[in-house]
C-alpha cells in the first residue's frame, strides 16, 4: 500500500515514541483520497493538530518521491459520540523556486545557544553568510534531538533570503529520490536537482551505511559541488571516523572542512529552551513547571518539545489550568522512561564527580561538611529517581535504620525550601543523573 510505503519512510525520520503515538494512529481514507489530495483519519483533536502542525509537509514530500505527486494533506477528527467531524487542512506552501521544503520556524534567532553548542551556532552562521570558503564541508554531530537539524535548516533559511539556491534532504530522502530516478532512467533529472545549487544540506548522512550504489552517487556530487566552491554541510550521530559502512574515500572528504559537535545541553540551556518554545507558541507555563521539565525530561530536545506540546494539547482540550500537579500527570509515563533504568551507582558517581567527593567516602561513615552534604544529596535523589525504599537505602550506607534515610530527606528539603542556590544545585545534578 502507497501510504504504507510513506508511513515507513516517515518512521525513519522520527522517534519512535511519537511514530507510535501520533503516526500510528492515523487511518488512510484509501477511496476519498486522490493523487492530489491524501486523506488520513485521527482518532482526536490531539493527534490531528499535532500531525498537522509537525508531518503534513513531510507527508506531502514523501507522497511526491513515491509518486511525482505533491498532494494536499487533509485529516479529519471524528468523534462518534457527538456525530460531529473536524477538518484540518494543510495546504502545501508553494516553496520558493531555490529550495527544497525547510521548515520556517527553524532560524538561527529561534536557536538557544549554550556552551554545549555555541560552536556548532556560531560556524553554520558563518558559512550561512560566507559559504564555501574555510569550513566546506561542515560536518556537524552529536546525538539525536540536540538541535542539528534546527541548525543546518537555519543555514539553508539564511541562504534563501541572501538568494541562494538551497537544497535540503534527509540521506533517507536522497537515497529514494536516487531509487526513484534510477528506476525511472531519469538520472539527469537528480544530478540536475542536486548538484545545480549554491547549497547542499544533508541530515543524518550515517544512513547511508552499507548503500554502495547511492554512496557512489554522492561521492560524485560531492566533488561536482566541491570543486565549484559550493557549501555542504552533513549532520551525523558520529563523527567521520566511527560511522561504520563508508567507503574511505568518503570518510575522507567528510574531513575536509570542519567537524564540530553539539553536547547535551545543561540545566540552564534546557530551561531557556523550554521558556522559548513556551513563547513562541503562547504557552504560560509557571518557572517551577520549567525546572520540572527541565530536571526530568533529559537532554533529548525533540522530546522536551513533544512534552509541551502534550501539555498544552491536554490542557485545551480538557479545558485544564496547566499546573504542576497536572504536568506531572501528564508527563509521568515519560518521565519513569527516562528513569527506569537510574541506578545508585550511578547517583553516586555523579555527585561525587560534581561535588569532588571520592564516592568511596560518600558510602562511608565520614562525618566531614562536603561528605554529609554529599551523602544526603545521593540518598535524595535515590529516593526520588530509583525505586529503592528507605530500609534498603540504611542498608547500603551501613545506616542504624530506616529513620536515619528519612532524617537525611527531611534535612536536605529543609534547606531546599531555605536556600535558592542549594535548590538549583541538586536540580542541575539531578538533570545530569536522569542524562547521565
């Protein structure tokens, strides 16, 4: 089935929480729909506004390389309690005749930098300015969700409006217009649309592991591009040398300009990325619900984003006051996902780390200032992030009994509520521990 064909491109694209929860859901209207207008089914108002909001531009695309297609994506809310259907139509933007679809909201004003990804920030605004001259190719890496594919798209937004002709593709995406074209001996038509631009940006390039043909394809395209001064920027999990299933010569090429990474970003560059997200979509959300998602959402970006989107969606719908208590309703499922697999060894190691405590002498029976205040925070936090009970906590700190543990938690909340600077210590540990 055609949409099928779609759904799976589609998936390797995403994540799969939101795969499962949102993609999934949907139904394909097989007789309403026409090769100009694809029709899907949700379940509710949730999932259509968000698969309308984030995927009816990639459905649309996809469609178009299965087809030569670009159709309207139509989906319909039904709700057979009240007999009543819901509409929400995205009509494809014409794109500009010197780009490929990008998606607009991704700009380097909407970036929140951090010492994790300055770097990264400050060299795509460079080449977006000054393409090809020092760092062709920029390579950027760093793993899923930390905010490559805003960056690279910002470059190819930059570029358009200083009239460059930019191409944007996903590896997945070249590889099926490269299929597609073979298929159809139409292989001037895919030189033509790829090595005819003052830009070249390619997400996720570590897909093409092990895809010889299409490897051959691009390593030609590189050069074509390369020779005539014209910028190519690929993003990566990994960095040239550890991507498995390329040819050397490609590895090679990857290194010729620059490669810099993007780091998990911290406590600080989490929250200010909540408060924009939270801005520029007119979410009023209150700072101690930032922190909790700062603290306990991780460092994957995507998913802090999906996060307030659930949040902002139920709150609407369920016609709700966005509280903490709601928050954490809302986000538990998430949230024991990313906590699940935390360990007390793991705790350990980094308070000790942090706090430049030996985690041998946090498990002692020292009674030096730095080691109690240690001890305490590790056994907080173990309390509150692993599902190990009091009396198993006094037994592996040789504790008298489970009183001890909880005169420890009763002390470290005491100077929580007391001492701002204390509170925002444990919080930035706590949001290392849960992305340790």
């Amino acid at each position: 089935m055609l949409y099928e064909e779609v759904f799976e491109l589609l998936k390797g694209e995403i994540n799969k929480r939101e795969y499962d929860r949102y993609i999934k859901n949907l139904k394909y209207d097989e007789l309403s729909s026409k090769s100009n207008i694809s029709i899907f089914i949700a379940p509710n108002p949730i999932i259509a506004r968000w698969v309308k909001t984030k995927y009816s531009k990639k459905l649309a695309h996809y469609f178009e390389v299965k087809t030569g297609v670009k159709p309207e994506i139509e989906i319909i809310v039904k709700n057979s309690n009240i007999n009543k259907s819901v509409t929400f139509i995205e009509n494809p933007m014409p794109q500009p005749k010197n780009s490929t679809i990008l998606n607009p909201s991704y700009i380097f004003k909407s970036f929140i930098v951090g010492t994790s990804n300055q770097m990264a920030y400050a060299l795509c605004e460079s080449i977006s300015l000054r393409p090809a001259t020092e760092y062709n190719p920029l390579f950027i890496y760093g793993m899923s969700g930390l905010g490559k594919t805003h960056l690279i798209q910002a470059v190819g937004n930059s570029a358009i409006q200083n009239s460059k002709k930019v191409i944007y593709t996903t590896s997945e995406q070249f590889m099926n217009d490269f299929t597609y074209n073979l298929r159809n001996k139409t292989p001037d038509r895919f030189r033509e649309k790829y090595r005819e631009c003052d830009y070249l940006l390619i997400d996720d390039i570590q897909f093409l592991s092990g895809k010889e043909q299409t490897q051959e394809e691009f390593f030609h395209t590189f050069n074509e591009l390369h020779s005539q001064n014209k910028q190519i920027v690929l993003t990566s999990d990994k960095p040239p040398k550890k991507i498995a299933g390329f040819e050397d010569r490609l590895k090679s090429r990857f290194e010729w300009g620059m490669q810099v990474s993007i780091q998990p970003p911290g406590l600080e560059t989490k929250i200010s990325i909540i408060q924009k997200k939270c801005e520029l979509n007119g979410i009023h959300i209150s700072a101690d619900i930032v922190n909790y998602i700062a603290t306990n959402m991780g460092e994957n970006i995507r998913e802090i984003e999906s996060a307030i989107t659930a949040i902002y969606s139920y709150s609407t719908l369920m016609a709700q006051e966005i509280t903490l208590e709601f928050v954490k309703n809302i986000l538990k499922e998430q949230i024991k996902s990313q906590q699940e697999n935390i360990t007390l060894e793991q705790i350990i190691k980094v308070v000790s780390l942090e706090l430049n405590v030996k985690p041998s002498d946090i498990k002692s029976k020292k009674r030096n200032k730095p080691i109690v205040e240690a001890r305490r925070i590790v056994i907080f936090l173990a309390r509150e992030l692993t599902p190990n009970s009091t009396p198993v906590l006094a037994s592996y700190f040789s504790m008298k009994d489970h009183t001890a543990i909880s005169h420890s938690i009763k002390k470290i909340n005491q100077i929580l509520d007391e001492d701002e600077n204390f509170r925002l210590k444990v919080e930035e540990l706590k949001s290392k521990i849960v992305t340790f």
